[in-house]
C-alpha cells in the first residue's frame, strides 16, 4: 500500500523554532531572539488572550455561534455580505478552499517566483498543475500587472503577494484591477494581504465589491499575533460565495480561535502598537544594516548578505535567527522579521559581524 505519487510536491520549510536551534546549538532558549517565522514578537492581542480565557472551559463544543459572530463582524467590518467571507484554519485553508471550489484536475495556477510555496502546494494537492511568473531581484521584485500577464497562459489562479514575501513589495489596486482586466473571465486573481495591516496602499477588497474575478485573503497570523491560533479568512466574490458551505471542512476554526479573533478585531492599541514597531524596525534595519536592503511594506526585511546559508546559521550561534531565503531561490539573501527596538539592534549588530566575517 503506497500513497498516490508525491515526487512532484514540494516540503514547506518553515522558520526554525527557538528550542530546536537552542537544543542543537546547547543555548539557553532564553538568549536566542527568534526573527526568521513573520510572527509578531509583541505576542498576541491582550484582549485575544483574555478572551482564550474566558472562553476556555468551552473548548469541548463546536463552534456555531462564535464562528457565526466572527464571520458577521469581517462582513461589516469589509461591507460584504457574509457569504462572502470563509473562514478557514490559516491563510493556507483558504487557498485550500480555493482550489477545492475551483480547479478542475490538471487545471493550472500560476505562482510569483519567489513566493510563497503553499499556492503551489495547494494547488498539486488538489490535482492542479503549477506555473511560475518572475518577480526580479534586479527590478525590485515590482509587482505589476504585464509583469504577471508576461507568464499568463489562461490559468484558472493567478496568486499575487501584496505586501509580497520576502521582498516586501506591493501591488497597487490600479495594477491589481489591469491584471484582472486582462485575464480570461473565468481566471480568478487572488490578493494575498496577509501582510497588508504594515501597508498604506488599499487593499483590494474594493475589487471584491465590483468584480466576480478578484478574491482577498487576510489573515490574524501576523499584526494580530495569533499566528499560533491559526485563522485566516477569504472575502469572495458574491457570485460564487456559496460555494463555501460545499467545500471547507467541518469546524475548521475552533470555538477559542474565533473567540480570540473576534476580540482581537476589538484590540486597536495592539496592532497600533504593532504596526508603529514594525514601522521604527524596518527603517532602523534600512540605515543599520551594512547590507544593501529594499525597501518593505510588511513586517520584514530583505537583506543581501552574500551567502544567506552561512550567514544565517553563523548568527543562530551568536542567537539571533534569521530566515535563510534559500528556499526562496534568493540563496544570497537572509529576511529578518521587524522586532523591538533591542531586538533589532542586536540583529543587525550580529548581522553586521556574521556577514564582515
């Protein structure tokens, strides 16, 4: 007994935890500073964390109401209707939802290069095949609709990353809405926002509105800090929103997680907080850093250091993680998550002598 052929799907590599780097390099957990996962080292909302309380002697029920509270407050919060927002467990549930709800087996999607490896995975998983359009280091990783089109070949997805990991790049709604505009009708573009509460340009949700060819996915990961709790959600075209109740899984976000959603929603001091710490992170990181840099619209920065393999395992022995972007296909480069004021002045002092070495 085998499973079905899996040699072409790829292994998400995630950012390597404190204790796994601490037990392999014999260092106190306490000393390391992890910056290599996007999370937000203020932790999550503290209203979000009352709430995990409060509610936590209900973990044994599913969810109905909280699931249906939380879905209320992301339609009016957004002015859609509720059918068209899905919950899902994490941003990636959402792409999974997608591909359940609208590839047909071989269909194919098309990915930015670099970019993140679950579009890709999703779609294989659901019997889709996968394409690639570049975003190019020369060019600043610039997003932009011929960009996109360049490589478009009818596919039924086409992902953009907006803020874009790990470039940090955007696209803007203008050019968002000339690659809806010149893709077939039955292509959906779908705007990755998962890092947008760190940018200032719109989100494309104004397009969910008007069009039936354009989705939004967001998620609590990141400015909310419930990257643990696993919740993303998707704002759907009303056309086609009815198709979630045929493909997401049952209880897919559990009873705590949208109780910590909903009061995260309700916690403007955290994420205020949160989006001034990124902003101070990524302009100290943009002046200190003896590495060159580009200019970030989410909770990171990119950074090329020459060897980001060596570089960034020279820092985990001085304890401060950083993310490897190997597995971007950008092996020069390292990306460093926006943190504290200390955290980021250690960071780039380590960075600095790791990288003169």
């Amino acid at each position: 007994m085998q499973p079905r052929d899996l040699s072409d799907h790829a292994v998400y590599r995630a950012g390597r935890g404190i204790e796994e780097v601490a037990r392999e390099l014999g260092l106190d957990p306490d000393d390391l500073v992890k910056l290599s996962s996007n999370e937000n080292v203020l932790g999550p909302s503290p209203k979000a964390a009352a709430a995990l309380r409060e509610y936590a002697d209900r973990a044994h029920q599913y969810p109905k109401a909280s699931h249906t509270d939380l879905t209320a407050r992301l339609a009016d919060d957004w002015d859609l209707s509720a059918e068209q927002v899905w919950l899902a467990n994490g941003g990636d549930g959402v792409l999974d939802c997608l591909s359940r709800a609208l590839l047909h087996p071989g269909e194919r999607v098309l990915v930015p290069e670099p970019g993140f490896a679950y579009y890709g995975m999703s779609a294989r998983n659901h019997h889709g095949e996968v394409g690639t359009y570049a975003l190019s280091k020369a060019d600043d990783f610039a997003q932009t609709a011929d960009v996109v089109l360049s490589d478009y070949d009818g596919e039924r997805i086409v992902y953009v990353t907006s803020p874009h990991n790990p470039s940090g790049s955007v696209m803007p709604i203008d050019e968002v809405e000339a690659l809806a505009e010149g893709t077939d009708e039955e292509t959906l573009v779908l705007v990755d926002e998962a890092y947008a509460e760190f940018s200032k340009i719109p989100s494309a949700v104004s397009l969910v509105r008007e069009r039936d060819d354009v989705a939004v996915l967001r998620t609590f990961s990141k400015a909310y800090g419930l990257a643990g709790m696993r919740l993303g959600y998707g704002l759907i075209p009303v056309e086609w929103a009815d198709a979630y109740a045929r493909v997401h899984t049952p209880f897919d976000t559990g009873e705590l997680t949208c109780r910590a959603g909903l009061a995260a929603l309700d916690d403007d001091e955290h994420l205020e907080r949160t989006v001034k710490m990124v902003e101070d992170a990524r302009a100290y990181l943009a002046d200190e850093l003896d590495a060159p840099t580009w200019e970030s619209h989410g909770n990171f920065v990119l950074a090329e250091v020459g060897d980001g393999t060596a570089v960034s395992e020279a820092a985990q022995r001085e304890g401060v993680i950083v993310r490897d972007c190997s597995s971007f296909g950008l092996p020069e480069c390292v990306r460093i998550t926006c943190g504290t004021a200390e955290q980021m002045e250690r960071a780039a002092a380590v960075l600095n002598e790791v990288s003169a070495a």
